[in-house]
C-alpha cells in the first residue's frame, strides 16, 4: 500500500481553489473492520430538530482503519487518505474544518484515542476540534442523531454494545474482537458454522447442511481444504462473509444453522444487558424509556431469519421501555453529528459565561 | 528472517570432512506449531524390541515450521535449516540420508504432503526414502516406538486426535487450528480464560480471579488493554503460554478457571472418542486393548490440576481397552522410527520377492 508519510495527500489544497461561497465544514469519520466512510458536512444552524435529510457535501470510502487489524501506519495512512480524498470532493480543505470526530473500531482504551489525536493535531489547524472515539460513538449518534444517550448494538464483521447516560457516563461490553469472544459478531457466527462442518466431518459433532452450502460458497471439495482456506488469510471481514450461507441454512430448516443464530442471538442480548444494567438506562423500576440503536449487517432486516428482530424481542421482554432504532442515517454522518453537537454546547457555554 | 533459498545451509557438506566409520542416517522431524525438532539416527539393525534408549547422533531445534502460522516460505527455510544442522552436528551428510520423515504441524492434505515432498525430493539423493506426515503421527510413533497403531492425542498449543488401524487406516479429529475449534488445545483454554476476564469486566460474565492473575502475568493494568495485547502479536504460542496462570486460579479454587479445564477435558476427550469410533480401535465389543499416546504441555503429569489425568479417566470410561501412554523418547524421535519401520517393511518385501 502507498504510505502517505510526507503528506502528499494534501496536495490538491495547493491545486484546487476553494469554491466561491464555500464555508465552515465538520469532518465525520466511520472507521470499521471492514471498511471507512468520512464525510464533510457543512456547518449546521443550531435548530432542533435537524434538518432532514442532513445536508452533506462529500462522502468517501475507504478499507479497514482497525489498527489491531491492519497495523498502526496502514490504519493512519487511510484515514488521512479518506479525509483527504472528503474534503477535496467538497471544494474544500483543511483551512475550513471546524471540527473532525473520527469514530474508528479498535479504539479501547485511552492510550488509543491520545495515539490518533496526537498525530490529528499535526494534521487539522490549531482551531479545529478534534474528537476520537470507538465507531460504535458513530452508531449510536446516527440513531440518535447526534445526541449520546441510549445504548447501540453493532453486529457486523465485528460487534459491541456501546451506551450513554444523559450525564454523560457510557459504558461498553464485547467488542474484544474474535479471540476475546465476540461470539455474537458475523465473525463469530461464521467461524461456528465453519468449526461445526469441520466436527461434523471428523465424526465430533452432527451432521449439517452447513458442509455442502460452505463448500460449495467457497468452490473447495472438501471440509479439509476449509484448514488452508482459513488461515491462508487472516481477514476478519472474510469469514464474517459467511453469514448468509448460515441463514440460509437455518431458514431451510438445518438444526446446526439454526442453533448457531440462536446462540448469537443469546450472545449479543447479554451484550446489551450488560450495559443497559451498568448505566441504569431502565431506570429503578426497568421501564425508563431510552434509545436502542441497531447497527451492522448482521441485524439487518427483511431477511426470513431476523436477527435483528430477535434481539429485539428479547431486549423488549427484559426492557419494555427500550425503543429500537433502525437509523437512516449512516454512522460517518453520526460522528458528523457528535462533533457537531460538541462544538455546540461549547459555543452555548461561552455564550453563557460572557 | 535469514533465507537459504540459494541451498547456502549446505555449504557445511564442502567444509566437512565425512567422519570416519560413519555410517547411513535417518533424519526425524517434528514440526510443531512452537517449535521444530530434528534428530539424526544411526541405521539400526533390524531388532524388536529396539534397544533403549534409542541411539541419537545428533539432535537440532528451530521455530515454527506450520505454513498455516508463519507461511510457506518461512517454513520450508527453518525446516531445511534445522535438518541441514542436525546433519552438520552428527558429522554426515546428505549423502549418507536413507530416509526423512518430516512430520509438521499443518499437514492436513494430499496437497499439502506433495507440496513438501516436490521441495524436499531436491534437497536428498535420489535414493533416499522421503515421509511427509501431520506431526501428530511422529506423537503416536513416539509412544510407540515406530508402530503406527493406536490413537494419540497431543494437546499443546493446538491439539488432534490421530489414530491408525493395524491394517493402514488412519483418521484424525480436530487440528483445525483456533478459528475452527481446537477448543481443547492450549490456545483454547488461553483464549476461554482471556474471554472470561473482559466478560467480568464488561458485566456479561460473573467474576473470576483469572482477571488479576492474567493482568498481573501480563504486566497490565486494566482489561482494557487485553485487546491491545491480544492483537499486538498473531502468535498462537504466545496466547497458550497463559494456561498455567488457568491452571493455578483452578487449584485455588476459581469456579470459571474450573469449568474452562474440564470443558477442555471433554473436548479433548470427544476428539478421542470420534478416531477411536471411526477406526473401530475398541473393537466390536468396545473392549478391545489399544494404545492411547498422550503428548504435549496441556497434558503433562504432575500438577494438582492434571488435565491429562482427568482425560484418561474419562476415555478409560469409554474404553476399558485403552492403554495410556506417556512417552519416553520425543515425537522427532517417532518419526525417524516411522521412516526407520518404512524402510525395515520395504526390504523385507524385497527380500521376499527375491
């Protein structure tokens, strides 16, 4: 991959005019396992509620930013490629940003987010606000659209439960990624299906339609080639792409597939609850109303075999004041959000004390 | 890495006198996903039983040599690297090689054995015998003594079940690697024990006294920083290094340590039960007598939480036939007694037919 050390990926700011009329712009970034979105937003009027749609400028994509997946200098280089790459599709550059929220997976602990703020600040203006959280910031505010309260249940590649009190305290639970027991994730659910061909071949686990379907889905003959399949590369987003083949077999009706989706189910219920118990989200009683936004592709709707909905129905019997959101934003313009939201109370702030 | 690709890991043969009387060599080798061992043997003369301890020339020891863990080319350079010093240390050579069994880690396919064998068939004479096996059958050699007959277990890093019928047959059990559920080996339980701690943590799990003692192991502070450590470093040795800190939070009581072990325990005794079905070893009636060799870290004797002891126990339940054995002589030495028996079958069919 190019490396991008001497930032010649602001090259265009010396090419490009910035376009007549061109203002203030927030840079929102959703760095996942599997792939990158930023996009550039101009600078909203403090109105409630948001304008919808909200207004975007540019939008572009990127691969996976996951340092623990990728490595540290990948993961830097595409996320200045990116925001590079967002704002000069705007018409704008660097000078104009107000505020940047990168929201990435694989940020656990403060060391992380101090390592990409320390190389942010070298990047954006001295006036810029900068903001790094785990992308699962990023899913909760594009349900909420902007505002960190509630609890997010992100399943796809990988997954994690992320919640906020309206006082601002959160708390998370998976999200370890798949040696740490993600077992939920759509890593998680496909390594079961592939361990469970490979037991039911060698004579430790029943028979499954998963065998053929996967086989078949990958083009080898036999469960032993799925060994060098595996770790002939270790892309998380790769096995995670088994996903539909589960689903498949368990709505035609295979005992393996099925229980393998319930386990997930179980698996990313007890994710959320742990959060929503940590924060007191239910309030004393159980019943206190807040946001639960669903994320991912493995909870993705209109399929026969709902994840999603079972989570759903689940969270709804142990929380009845729990109030699903699928968001029709996506998560960049949720980290967009968040900045956008920071920078405002900071302004009514200084607003208040002059 | 150094690589050899130019064949200079055999200058030595140029540089060497041939010591006088020497005579012909066998070369064993196990390859593990940990370590490499290859040992040079004396011919010896054709006795049953053989004379003990085993006569060795030579023994060499290097790194992983699974092309699944460190990849293709990294593993044949360390595999014709410690062949090439166990050669140079017994003072031969290749010319005096009558045989070579390479038993390795990672072996789990027709495909895989030829790829080894085309490189290998250009490093010896043209009449040298040349063996290419899944180190677990250099494990059950090891017990004993070359008969290729029995079921072995090994459990160390990773873990398989492999067994031989007296007429050739063979089958294996698990050896999948982590993704797809060794959930006995070594890794396994690390990994069940790394889990349980972020589990506590989060609030999805109850509380575990692994928590501190793996942090205290580790050097760390918060169980936040496990995904940082876990991902820093693909190494699956490096994870199954944490078993005795499981073993000893087991001793001292710890009730989710407990349960990981004996987990472990029916894992690694559902791998048994599978080869020894599959191959009939039990005999019609279930009882009849069999080897049962027992290899690797995760069950070595000794310890107040014996895992391998609670195995046997189990599987002597199972199979009242079963004999247990924990070898005297180690796996490389099994496999130069495979090679040794091959070649021992070979002339005396010669000598029949002439």
């Amino acid at each position: 991959m190019k490396r991008y050390r001497n930032g010649e990926v602001w090259d265009f700011e010396n090419q490009m005019p910035v376009a007549a009329g061109a203002g203030d712009v927030i840079l929102g970034l959703d760095g996942g396992t599997t792939s990158t979105v930023c996009i550039c937003m101009p600078i909203l009027p403090f109105s409630d509620p948001l304008p919808y749609p909200v207004p975007v400028l540019a939008r572009a994509v990127a691969g996976c930013t996951n340092h623990n997946s990728v490595g540290e200098a990948a993961a830097r280089d595409t996320l200045e490629q990116v925001m590079a790459e967002a704002l000069a599709k705007s018409g704008s550059n660097r000078s104009a940003v107000r505020a940047v929220c990168l929201a990435v997976s694989g940020v656990n602990h403060p060391t992380d987010q101090q390592r990409i703020l320390d190389w942010l600040r070298d990047v954006f203006p001295s006036n810029a606000r900068l903001y790094v959280q785990n992308d699962a910031v990023a899913a909760l505010a594009c349900g909420t659209l902007g505002k960190l309260h509630g609890c997010v249940l992100i399943a796809g590649t990988g997954t994690i439960a992320y919640g906020f009190t309206e006082d601002g305290r959160e708390a998370r639970a998976a999200g370890a990624g798949p040696t740490l027991g993600d077992w939920g994730s759509g890593y998680g659910i496909a390594a079961q299906a592939l361990t469970a061909v490979i037991r039911a071949h060698d004579g430790r686990g029943p028979h499954t339609m998963l065998m053929s379907s996967i086989l078949g889905k990958l083009g080898l003959s036999s469960p032993d080639e799925l060994i060098g399949w595996t770790y002939a590369d270790p892309s998380w987003a790769r096995i995670a792409a088994l996903v539909p083949v589960v689903v498949c077999c368990a709505i035609a009706g295979d005992e393996v597939a099925n229980k393998i989706l319930f386990d997930s189910v179980e698996e990313l219920r007890l994710s959320v609850k742990a959060v929503v118990q940590r924060l007191g989200l239910c309030g004393p009683e159980g019943k206190d109303s807040f946001p639960l936004v669903m994320v991912g592709g493995v909870l993705d709707e209109n399929k026969r075999w709902d994840i999603g909905e079972e989570v759903i129905k689940c969270i709804s019997k142990d929380y009845p004041g729990a109030v699903p959101i699928r968001p029709k934003v996506e998560p960049a313009v949720g980290a967009a959000l968040v900045a956008w939201n920071f920078c405002m109370k900071e302004s009514l702030e200084n607003a208040f004390k002059s």
